[in-house]
C-alpha cells in the first residue's frame, strides 16, 4: 500500500520492548519478515487486515502501534527580549493585547525549579535561516546581515549608510525588510515596527494559552501569588518573567507582558513607582495596583560578624558586596544610601553583579559577598541578619485595557483572598493591609 506521510508507527519500540525479533513477530502475525521491516522503516503502510494482526500478536491496540501526524497550527508572534541565535528554539506563549508573544526559554529563563514545558517552537519564515536584509521605505536594500560565530551578526552596509550605528540595533534572525527609520538602540525597539517577529509552532492547546497572564518583575511573591491564583482559577496560567524594576516596566511598554511589578523610589517627589511609569508610558493609560510595603535592606552572614550596622561601614570595612544589575531597586537603594563622596564603581564587590534576590542571598550564605541588598523575607528564608534601610512600595503596573481581560480580571480577583494573605503573612517582611489597592492612575 502506498505510504502516508502523515502516518507514523510505534512498531519496532514496542516489539524491542517484547523481546521479539522481526521474524518471531511475522511467524505470530502470519506475514513476512519484509513486512515488518517495511513497516518499521515507514517504507508503506500496513492494510487494515495486518495492522490488526500486529496488534493481537503485541497485544496492544491499533491506536497503539500506528497514528496520524496531524500538521500543528502555526501563529505570528513577537519575539519577546533579545532573539536567540538559533532559528528554531523553545518558547512560551501569552496573548497581549491583540498580538502573541514569544517569550524564549533559554538560559534561566528556562526553568523555575523544574524545566519549563514549551508552549511552541519557532520556526524560519522564509529565505535562508539567519540572513536578512535592511531596507528603507522606498525598498531599496540597505544592508545584508548574516549569521557570525563570532558575533551575533555581521552586517554588510552600502556606503550611503556607513555611519549609521545598525550593528547596535541588530539582532540574529529579528530583521527582516524593515525600514531604516523604525529602528531604536538594542533593548527599546517597539513591538509594532515588527522586527522581531517569528512564526511559532504551537505545541499545547492553544485555548490555554490565549488564558494566560503574563508578568514581569523581580520579587519571589509574584510565584506565590501565580501558584494560588492558579489553584483557585484551574483554567488560568501565569507565566512569571522575572526582571528588574525597569527591565519589566520596559516589557510593559514594549507590549510584552500584562503586568510589570516594581518597587523604585524617586527621592525628589519621594514617591514609589509614580514618576518612572509617567516617564515611561508615554501616550497609554495604567494603574498602579499594590502588593504591599516590604523592608529592604542589608543581608549579612548570621550574627553579623562584622558588625556592619551602615552602608557607609561596607565602605570603611572594605566589605565585599554583592549588587543587583542597574536599573534595579536594590542597586539604587544602595547608590542612594552610600555617603557622598564614596565613588561607588570603586566599591569592593561592584563587578560581583546577580540577578535575583535568592542569588543576593546565597552569595552571602556561601561567603562570596560579606553583604547585599535584599529583603527581610529572604534573609529570614535563609536564615541570615538583615539590617533595615527603607521600606519600599511594590505596585503591579497594568496597562488599562487589559483591565477587561478575564484572565487580568481573574488574577487581580485573588489579590484579597486569604489564601493570598495567609501566604504573604507567613512569609513575612511585608505589610499587606492594603494589598489590591489601587495606589495611582496614569493617563
């Protein structure tokens, strides 16, 4: 019979696994040994009389031995972040707005504790994967760009636009015909202009993935709320991106997730939050929806040993401390709270950079760092001494118009339920009494 390309068959795994060699199984099945070996090696497909015969002799059923391959969909996507070398890769999936987003799962962004399933994975478009071109709204070819071992491209301009600074804005496999003018320094390109999209192979029932929440932030409680709001909500998914306080603001502008969680104070207005997103949100409606006040602080080995009591004494001390990246809130809760004068770049530790609060934490636990910035919950978590600097405001920051999406309307409902307060308060660190308030609107 003739094959079907979309036919595939288990028969040569299950038959291993019985312990039979092609000839027993043809001499039970009463066909020949050919025939088994055609089959297993995809070369035609059984008739339905033999496909019967080789589940009885198995003892299995014939769903078992042969299935269909169906073609799975495919959806456009906006990459999310900076795009991985690799034409194909594994990614998350989360409908934002009116578009998808694809969110890789490489480096730590793959896991949480256990490896993250994929939702899907991308796919080249068309042409040769990794080469693209640059052109300008006329058409015309500005600039070939090619996939480098060395670099994450190459890229080779016409003279008319040599002194235009495109490697900076350049990444593998995110530019495809997009015009010289849409294109921003790496890191704040917009979504709209396009050039980061991909087309994703969809993995999973794509109804559970149109029911995700996407949020970005830093603070550990973001995977406790996700896990509490899952269990009340069956049917909705949170998917955490963990960044810095204005790495998520920035994915909150760029479109990319639903929610961005930070805790940045502005010692000029002395307010938390407010002035960085009516920066950043230029043009778009939010609310500021809050967590709660959590402590900040130092973390120090146990009994403080040496006796630090400042951040001025990291300084006289020659401590070593470990700093979150820039753009943090403990990285500017340090700056600000150093003494005038101190060069902070001078600072032993400053190029000892992590990118969590639990990586604070075990740099000190493990005697890399003789201190860093953090909070009271994980110093309690890792059972170190915590000095306290400033009591800090963590507000969600929501797009308005995600305000009527259900799985946004089903996240926030869970904001006041005690199973989130019971959680908060054994945790500790946190003043919760106004968890789920709204804190500011930004228009």
């Amino acid at each position: 019979m003739k094959l079907d390309v979309n036919l595939c068959n288990n028969l040569k795994s299950i038959r291993t696994r019985l312990g039979m060699s092609q000839q027993e199984l043809a001499n039970i099945a009463g066909v020949t040994r050919q025939s088994i070996g055609g089959v297993e090696l995809g070369q035609y497909a059984p008739s339905v009389a033999m496909s019967l015969r080789l589940a009885k002799a198995l003892g299995c059923q014939v769903e078992d031995l042969f299935w269909f391959e169906e073609d799975l969909p495919e959806v456009e996507a906006i990459l999310a972040g900076s795009a991985p070398k690799q034409q194909q890769s594994r990614v998350s999936l989360a409908r934002v707005g009116n578009q998808w987003i694809a969110y890789p799962l490489v480096g730590n962004d793959a896991f949480r504790i256990e490896m993250i399933p994929a939702d899907g994975e991308t796919v080249a478009v068309d042409g040769f994967p990794g080469i693209s071109k640059l052109s300008n709204p006329k058409g015309e070819t500005l600039a070939v760009i090619y996939p480098d071992a060395r670099e994450s491209v190459r890229v080779e301009e016409l003279p008319s636009i040599s002194k235009l600074p495109l490697a900076s804005a350049l990444r593998l496999g995110s530019v495809t015909e997009v015009a010289s003018n849409e294109y921003q320094p790496e890191g704040e390109a917009q979504n709209q202009n396009g050039t980061n999209k991909v087309l994703v192979r969809i993995l999973d029932d794509i109804d559970k993935l149109h029911n995700t929440v996407v949020i970005a932030g830093c603070t550990p409680v973001l995977s406790l709320l996700a896990r509490a709001t899952e269990r009340w909500h069956p049917q909705l998914r949170i998917h955490y991106r963990f960044a810095h306080s204005k790495a998520a603001l920035r994915s909150l502008c760029r479109g990319e997730v639903h929610i961005a969680g930070m805790h940045l104070y502005d010692p000029k207005t002395r307010e938390h939050n407010i002035p960085f997103v009516r920066e950043a949100l230029t043009g778009k409606s939010a609310v500021l929806i809050t967590l709660g006040v959590w402590e900040e602080g130092l973390l120090v080995p146990p009994g403080n040993p040496r006796g630090i009591k400042t951040v001025s004494d990291l300084v006289e001390f020659g401590a070593t401390i470990v700093t979150h990246e820039a753009g943090s809130g403990g990285q500017m809760l340090l700056e600000r709270k150093l003494q005038e004068g101190v060069p902070f770049p001078t600072m032993k530790g400053f190029t000892h950079i992590v990118h969590s609060h639990q990586d604070v934490a075990l740099s000190v636990v493990s005697g890399i760092a003789d201190a860093g910035i953090s909070t009271a919950s994980i110093a309690a978590a890792f059972g170190l001494g915590f000095i306290p600097l400033h009591q800090t405001r963590y507000d969600l920051v929501i797009i308005k118009e995600y305000l009527e999406e259900e799985p946004v309307k089903q996240f926030l409902s869970i904001l006041g339920h005690q199973v989130v307060r019971s959680q908060l308060e054994i945790l500790g660190g946190y003043d919760i009494s106004k968890i789920g308030e709204i804190v500011a609107n930004i228009s």
